[in-house]
C-alpha cells in the first residue's frame, strides 16, 4: 500500500479529568476513503478536533504528508493541507453562496488543478441554482453542502468530515455520497466520522470502528461488513 497520507498514533484525549479517548492509532492513505464509526459518544468528534489541534487535553503524535502535527497551532494544520468540515456548518450566513466560497480560496500545490466555484457547481448542482443566496435562507444540507465546497475552495489533500449526513434530508444524503466520492476520483483522501452506518459503507474503502475512545477495528469495508458479530456489539447495526 502507498505511504500514509496522516498518520496518527497513541491519540489520548481529556475532557477535564475524564478521558476520552485511548492511544486512538490509525492511517489515511492518499485518494481513500476511511470511515470512523462508532455510536453516539464514542468520540469520533474528539477525534477529528484533537488531530486539528483543537482539543487542549490531548497528546499525539500525527504526521501529515511527513509533516509532525504534534505543536502546530490548527491554522498552520490547515495550511498543509489538511481540510476540516465540522459538525456545526462553519458557514458566514450574511454571504451568499459565491461569497462564501470565496473566503475559503488558497493555493492549490504543485501540479494539481485548483478547484474553482464553477467545479464546485457541477458537484454541488443544488448550490449552483443558489450561487446568490445568503447563507440564513438555507436549509441544513444546503448549508452542510457549502462548508464543504469552500473547504474545498483551500485545495487540501485530505478532508476530515464530521456527520455530513446528520440531520439532512434523504434526497441530500445521496448528494452528499455522490459528492465524496467526486471528491476522492479528484484525488482527495476523506476522514469521514459518521454514525449513518448505510451511508458511510456506501461510500469508504476502509473503516475504524470506535467504541468509548478504543479503536475496535480498522481493515476494509468488505471486512467490517462482513463480520456482523462486531458491527452489531459496537455499532448495534
Ligand atoms: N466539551 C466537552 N466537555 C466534556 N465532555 C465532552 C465534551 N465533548 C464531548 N465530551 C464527551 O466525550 C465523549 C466523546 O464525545 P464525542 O463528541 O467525541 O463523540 P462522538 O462519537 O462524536 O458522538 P456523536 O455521535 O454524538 O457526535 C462523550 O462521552 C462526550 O460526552
Ligand atoms: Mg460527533
């Protein structure tokens, strides 16, 4: 298998003095897509944040593109290419569509084509037909939809997503896996946090299955669905 693209390992994290997660240790290879699933709480969340830098209590050790994480502040992360969607819509509701994306543009690297808002439109045909809208005059999963698009107007080499598909209707929900998967054959490797389990094997090549901050199983999708004993201990699935 090619190198890893991130790579963390022994990812302990605290929420005061209650820990919540423990020696957390995987790897994201370039173009794939990982799923982390795990049920409400497990701390897919915690996870995706304390690889940002965004958890205080936290210690890791994590390399991006041969890049240590370990003290980078979460902006420099960013600018190494690594893209990050949160739960919360980070989304500027007075802008509107095209506005937006414009805020989250930055370099593309050496040799790849830049995305661009016209790219962005065809994966994201519903945001086309409102590139003027401001961002408070739309729904949940045109708003997910955005965050998405802009993170992808920095050009990143990988994508952390937290729940693309909570709280979206199911007409969105397709838009979205048809989007992650654009976004891979454009070359972009997806940390996807989900708890959609349908969702997510739909669209990972691999899957980590997180269970009170453990990691329970990492290997290919064709195993995890397969092995049914496990998916219904820790997912109930
Ligand atoms: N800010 C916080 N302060 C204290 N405890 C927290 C905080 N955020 C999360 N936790 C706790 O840490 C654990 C992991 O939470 P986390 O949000 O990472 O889980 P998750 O897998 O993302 O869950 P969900 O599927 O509900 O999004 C949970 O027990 C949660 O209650
Ligand atoms: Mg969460």
């Amino acid at each position: 298998m090619s190198k890893p693209l991130l790579e963390i390992w022994n990812l302990c994290a605290f929420y005061g003095r209650a820990q919540v997660l423990f020696d957390v240790t995987f790897r994201l290879h370039p173009g794939e897509v990982m799923a982390l699933v795990g049920r409400n709480g497990a701390g897919k969340t915690t996870t995706l944040k304390a690889i940002m830098g965004l958890v205080s209590a936290s210690a890791k050790q994590a390399t991006f593109k041969g890049h240590s994480l370990d003290r980078l502040p979460t902006y420099r992360i960013a600018r190494l290419g690594l893209g990050y969607v949160p739960e919360d819509r980070r989304i500027f509701t007075d802008l509107t569509v095209e506005e937006n994306l414009e805020t989250g543009r930055r370099p593309a690297g050496a040799g790849r084509s830049p995305w661009t808002p016209e790219r962005l439109f065809r994966l994201f045909p519903n945001l086309a037909e409102m590139r003027g809208r401001r961002g408070n005059q739309m729904s949940g999963g045109e708003q997910q939809m955005l965050s998405i698009a802009r993170t992808l107007m920095g050009n990143p080499d990988a994508i952390l997503l937290d729940e693309p598909s909570e709280g979206i209707a199911p007409v969105i929900v397709q838009t979205m896996a048809e989007a992650v998967r654009a976004m891979k054959a454009e070359g972009v490797a997806v940390l996807l946090s989900e708890q959609n389990w349908a969702f997510a094997a739909g669209i990972s090549d691999r899957a980590c299955v997180i269970e009170r901050g453990e990691i329970r199983f990492q290997g290919s999708m064709a195993e995890l669905m397969a092995d049914e004993a496990l998916r219904a201990e820790t997912l109930g699935v």
